[in-house]
C-alpha cells in the first residue's frame, strides 16, 4: 500500500483512518471514547457519594430514578423534534429485552458492590471483565489472542486477588455482587454489538441511533427496576428515609441521572463506532484517574501492600491496552 494514500479501514466497525502519518481513530470514535471515559468516571464517583457518603440503602431505586431522568430527556428531546428516535415497537423490545435484562443486572450489581467496597479496589477487580470478555470472544466469536493479552489477563488476575487479600476494608458481600457485576457487564458488551446489528432489521427505518438506544434501554429497564425494588423490599425504606425531603440530596440524585443519560448514550455511541474489545480496553485506561480520585476524595484506608496492589493492577490494564493494539495491528 501506497503510505501517501489515505485509505479508510473498518475495524471493529469503527474507523480507523491510515495516512502518512500513520494510523489514527476517527473523530466519531474519539470523541465517543472521551464521552464514555469521563462519563463513566463521573457515574462511579457520584453514587458511590450517593450510597456511602449519603448511607443511602435504596441503590435499586437510584438506578431506577436516572434511568427515569433519561426517559424524560430523551422523550422530551424527541417531541421537541431536536432528535430522532424509533417508535416502541413489539418486534422490537422482543429482539433488545434479552440485552437489557443484563444492562440491568450491570447497573444493580454496581450499585451493590459500590455500597461495600472501595472505588479504587473496584477499578482493579472490574480488570476481571476483561478477562472474561477476552475468553468470551475466543468462545463465541472464534477470535484468538496472543501470549501478550493473556499475559496482561493473568496479572489482572493476580492483581484482583492480592488487592482483596490486602484490602483493610474487605466485605465479603460487596466482592460478591462485583464479580457478578464483571460477568454481566462483560455478556453486555459481547451482547450488545449483535444485539444492535439485529435490532435494526426490525426498526421502521433500518436503522438504530444512539437516542434511540437509550430510549428503548431506559424504558425497558422501568418495570424490571420496580419489580427489583419490590423483591428487595426498598419501599419500606424509602418511607421512612430522611434524606428524599433533603433538597440537596435530590440535587446529587438528579445530577447522577444526567449522569446515567451520559454513560447510557456514550456507551452506545463508542460500542457503535468501535466494539466490545475497544469498549473494555478503553474501560480499563479510565481506571487510573478514577482509582486515584477516589482515594483521595473518600479518604479511603490503605496499606502499602494494597496501594502496591492496587498500582499494580493499573499497570496491568495499561499492559493490556498495548497488548490489544498491537494485536489490533498484526491482524
């Protein structure tokens, strides 16, 4: 190939442009890549406020509530005419409420877990999605990686159970809904890629936008979400919770369902423009900052054989991002 051509290349969907340069994302890809890192960042950080700082123990209704918000604005966005979105049709909930049963079990489980553990202990054990997302594409979809990736895969491992054996703050419960939490969100983002691709042969117009996505997610996530409320039995304790007649809780509440909007359409959009590896690995870059953040504003416990742990952990998501780039390119 002539390197003074500039020729585009699909990869994982997503574009790739090759210039003499050399080989760069596209600005769709970039962009909603930036959107998801701060996005999901920001998520974290504010209901783990929510839920520890607050001692709020409704984390069903949380999730429940932005997802509310996101209905509302992307509805509200819609009637205006200022964005497009498919009609709820029958075939089409058919074809997306297998996907969005998970999405919802992801959004509980971290919910759970965030209440026990610690952000930075929960950036390094969500490090196990992609080990499972890794040994999911080789299942499903066939996909070999080399000695590099597993190398990355096994610190990861590693990494997840020292940090828990030096965990000052160890729960047994919160550990339990996280590695939950990384098998449900590594079957999201396997799912969701196919998931799209089928979903459009159903729609009015052949095709399936972001809003579109996070509207019909959002809204299917409604009755699922109060039934989870009911077996979990939150009622009770919403009645009698002081903190829903705080104005500034409902502040912090609010602002986590713009939140939520965010992540659910920037999800979407960087799942669209790239795919479930690219997904994961941008997922574990955006551990550092936020492990970091989260240390220094909940003022969290810890030893040097955990920070070393936790460090450690980091380090080997960054292993594995290069270790996947350069997969990426060999293929």
């Amino acid at each position: 190939m002539n390197a003074s051509t500039d020729d585009e290349h699909d990869v994982e969907n997503g574009k790739f442009i090759r210039s003499n340069r050399g080989v760069k994302l596209s600005n769709q890809a970039l962009l909603s890549g930036i959107a998801y890192c701060l996005s999901s960042c920001g998520m974290i950080l504010v209901n783990k406020f929510v839920l520890s700082s607050y001692n709020f123990n409704a984390g069903i209704s949380l999730m429940l509530y932005q997802n509310f918000i996101s209905v509302v604005i992307v509805a509200t966005l819609s009637l205006l005419g200022l964005v497009s979105t498919e009609p709820l049709t029958w075939k089409l909930i058919k074809v997306w409420l297998p996907v969005n049963v998970i999405f919802v079990g992801m959004l509980v489980t971290s919910m759970f877990s965030l209440k026990y553990i610690n952000v930075a202990m929960v950036t390094v054990l969500k490090n196990v999605t992609n080990v499972i997302t890794a040994l999911g594409e080789m299942y499903l979809f066939n996909k070999q990686h080399d000695n590099r990736v597993w190398t990355a895969l096994f610190l990861m491992i590693i990494s997840a159970v020292t940090g828990g054996i030096t965990d000052l703050s160890f729960n047994a419960t919160g550990y339990a809904w996280q590695t939950l939490n990384c098998f449900l969100t590594a079957s999201y983002s396997l799912t969701l890629r196919r998931v799209m691709d089928t979903a459009k042969q159903v729609t009015k117009s052949g095709d399936l936008n972001e809003f579109s996505m996070v509207l019909l997610n959002n809204t299917l996530s409604m009755p699922l979400g109060i039934f989870l409320i009911l077996v979990f039995n939150e009622v009770d304790y919403l009645l009698t919770t002081p903190l829903l007649r705080l104005p500034s809780f409902w502040l912090v509440m609010t602002l986590s369902g713009f939140l939520g909007l965010g992540i659910s359409f920037s999800s979407m959009w960087f799942l669209h423009q790239t795919g479930a590896t690219t997904y994961s690995l941008v997922g574990s870059l955006n551990k550092i900052p936020l492990s970091v953040a989260g240390i220094l504003l909940f003022h969290v416990p810890t030893s040097l054989q955990n920070s070393a742990s936790i460090f450690f952990g980091l380090l080997a998501g960054v292993f594995f991002a290069r270790a996947k780039i350069r997969e990426r390119s060999q293929s």
